[in-house]
C-alpha cells in the first residue's frame, strides 16, 4: 500500500492509539496513578517490643507502602516526608482507628503514631492535604 490513503490509515492508527491511551489511562499516566493509588504492601516489624513500619510521602502524594499490616497489640506508624528540594507537607488521619494520626509533616521531617492495632479488618487512612488527589492507604489487622 502506498500513496495518500496509506499515510492517511497511518495518521487514523496514530490517532487511535493515542485516544486507547487516554481512556486506558497510559501507563505512568497521573490518571493511572489517580485510579491506583496503591503503591506497596510492607507487614510491620518488631522493633523495642512495638510493630513498626515505616511510610515515606513526597512530591508524588502517596503513601509509600500504602497498605500496611499490622498484628494486634501495640503498632508505631512512622510517616518521613522525603522531599529533596522542599515540597508539600502530608499527615495522616484515620477516624476509624484511634491512636492513628499524625499531624502536617513538613518536607525533610519525620513524626510517628503509637497506638493499639484495632480489631482484625481493614482501615482507610487518608493524607486530608491530599484527599482529592487520592493517598490513601489501608491498615490491614491481622491475626496469626
Ligand atoms: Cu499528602
């Protein structure tokens, strides 16, 4: 095939692949992010007789694990905001666990939340600087 309508079916497979790519979301994409926001499991580890796991936030505004697991008894959530250069500042608050928040953690600072795992389940966990940008994480309490 050759001649204008070769160049033109090419442009139309061009155009398709890009427009597939928006309604995917591409990959790397800040909508694939927006619609994932998962971004690592980590299971907490003892640490002084306290389970402890350590998230990292950033200029990216997600968790980094986001989902961690945690057995009863008493956990110490760690969040760093590691931000070389200076960047927003993230917290936690999680309504439904008491014991878990940690207030604005500014860029380069690092703070901490001890408290008593709740019962077995799943927990939400949210950043309220960026909620509308979706960093969320999960508690996950696990027996055994
Ligand atoms: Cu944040």
């Amino acid at each position: 095939m050759s001649g204008p309508h070769a160049s033109r079916a090419r442009r139309a497979a061009v155009l398709l692949g890009v427009v597939a790519c928006i309604a995917s979301g591409c990959s790397n994409s800040k909508s694939a992010v927006a619609k994932n926001p998962h971004s690592g499991d980590a299971t907490a580890s003892p640490v002084g007789g306290v389970q402890q796991v350590v998230m990292t936030s950033g200029p990216d505004l997600r968790f980094h694990p986001s989902t961690i697991t945690v057995h009863p008894g008493k956990v110490r959530v760690v969040l760093k905001n590691v931000a070389p250069g200076g960047g927003p500042p993230h917290n936690i608050q999680a309504p439904s666990v008491p014991g878990l928040a940690i207030g604005e953690v500014d860029a380069g600072q690092t703070q901490s939340a001890t408290f008593t795992a709740p019962a077995p389940g799943r927990y939400s966990f949210v950043c309220t600087f960026h909620r509308a940008q979706g960093q969320y994480g999960t508690l996950v309490v696990k027996t055994g």
